[in-house]
C-alpha cells in the first residue's frame, strides 16, 4: 500500500507478532487515545515451530480523544510500507520478530500520518503470549528511509520527522487472533488488527 507524507508528518503506534489493542500510556497529560484497525503480514507465517519473521502493517487511527482541541481525530499508520515523501517513493523498513503462534517478541519503526498534516515516528517493541500482546513505544525524532528506484539527480534517501507527540510514549495490550489451522499449517501470513491505542507524556 502506498501512503503519502510530508516530510514533516510523523507516527504513532505499532504492531506486533499480530493483532493489537492498546491501551494509552498511564497518568497520560496530554496525547490522544484512539481507535486501531488495519492488518498485519508476515513472513514467513507463525506457526507452532519458534522461527524468525518480519512482518508489515497498514491501518488507520479513528475517533481519537484528546485533551488538545487541536489534536487531529485521524490518521494513517503504517510499518515497512512503501509510502511517499516530498514527492519520492520511499521503503519503510518492516518490523522483525521471533517466535510462534503462542509466543513473541517484535521490534520496528511505525509512521502515523494525521489528518492535519502533522507526523508521528514510533519505535516500538512487542511481547505477545496467549494472544495477549504488551506493546511499548517512544516517539522518536525522525527515521530516515532509502528512496525506491532514485532517478540521476534525485536523493537516495528521505527523512521523515515527527511533528506532532515528540517525545511522548506510546503503551497499549495487542490482541493476536491467529487461525489455529494456519498456525498448524502453513502459518498464519495475514491478520486482521482492531483495538485501541494510546500514546501520551506520563507524569
């Protein structure tokens, strides 16, 4: 899926082994808490054997609350999707994991793309067992990505830099709904996501 910043739009939000539902960082001051749903691909696909895999995620934010009437009630997040910048094609790297069906560690980089314009650059990590999934964040100055097929003339790499958030952190529970005759089988390569996220400043 192809997504399209301005350099200066920036993150929220991640994804683990699979499904998640999170929940925002406690005593939050300010941030937002929104709504999560998308889907996850990985590769190879979990199943019942330990193994290393990457996995990507596209989804969108809704309905966020905040207590900063400014804050936007949308967005579009994404982890190792090819997504567009300053009008160049660039790859976001995807997120790493190991593990199994009934347990997992993740690690990556998410971008949230808000509705007014403003970005949010996550990193993230990911404990899943059972199905249930920690999930932890800290919005990150920037990240920067290779550009797809740079013409002569053209970068070959962009940044792209949070604009919104900088310096929050982002906590939420995943819920991985895997198929357990995929996770028996060939592996589960597709999920879908729903839940909740939050990311905020903690007292």
């Amino acid at each position: 899926m192809l997504r399209k910043l301005n350099s200066s739009a920036t993150v929220v939000v991640a994804v683990a082994g699979l499904l998640l539902v999170a929940a925002p960082p406690a005593a939050a001051q300010s941030g937002a808490f929104c709504q999560l749903s998308g889907t996850a691909n990985i590769t190879p696909g979990l199943s019942t054997t330990d193994g290393n895999f990457t996995f990507t995620f596209g989804g969108t934010l809704s309905g966020c609350a905040s207590n900063d009437t400014s804050a936007p009630a949308q967005g579009a997040v994404s982890v190792g999707e090819t997504i567009v910048v300053n009008g160049l094609t660039a790859q976001e790297p995807p997120a790493t994991g190991s593990g199994s069906c009934a347990s997992s560690n993740g690690a990556g980089t998410a971008i949230t793309s808000w509705a007014d314009g403003t970005t949010t650059v996550l990193s993230f990590t990911t404990q899943a067992a059972t199905g249930a999934v920690n999930l932890q964040g800290n919005v990150v100055p920037s990240v920067t990505l290779p550009v797809v097929n740079p013409q002569p003339g053209q970068p070959t790499t962009v940044t792209v830099t949070t604009t919104r958030y900088a310096g929050d952190q982002a906590q939420g529970v995943v819920a991985f709904q895997a198929d357990p005759q995929q996770c028996a089988g060939a592996g589960v390569t597709s999920a879908a996501v729903s839940g909740s996220v939050g990311v905020g400043k903690a007292q």
